[in-house]
C-alpha cells in the first residue's frame, strides 16, 4: 500500500497552508480586487496590480522579518517577561 505524501504532513502544516490560503483570499478581496475594479484601461488595470503585488510582497518580507527577529531574541524576550 502506498503512502500518500500529505498523510505524512504534521497538522501545524495543514493549518499553516490553511492560514494561508484565508490569508490570499482576504488580500484578494480586500487590496487587489478594488484595485483593479476602480481602473478601466488595461494599462491601468496592470499598474494597479503590480502595486497590489508589491504591497503583498512588502507584508510577507515584514512578517517573515518579524518573525525571525522574535525567533532569534526568544530567549530575550522570555527572560524580560520571566523578570530575569
């Protein structure tokens, strides 16, 4: 019997995958959809979403940095709350 690739996924991955499946389509929704809708040149349409790109691209680059910046200082940042 063969073994499937996702069964062998943790489910921290699954919600992860999840999180961010809700998490595109709330940017679709929210950012990219009522930036293309307000243009009706194409030319504009395009522009429109390549900056909705790029605001996607800077709110990924600002949590991963965020996050790494909390993994590396953990300990910190326990100890400070600890009283240490």
């Amino acid at each position: 019997m063969t073994v499937l690739p996702l069964a062998e996924l943790g489910r921290e991955y699954v919600l992860y995958g999840i999180a961010g499946v809700i998490c595109l389509g709330v940017f679709v929704s929210l950012i990219l959809t009522p930036a293309l809708s307000a243009y009706g040149r194409l030319w504009e349409k395009a522009a429109a979403g390549f900056l909705s790109a790029f605001i996607l691209a800077a709110l990924v680059l600002g949590g991963v940095v965020i996050g790494l910046v909390f993994v590396y200082y953990y300990t910190d940042i326990v100890n400070i709350l600890h009283g240490n």
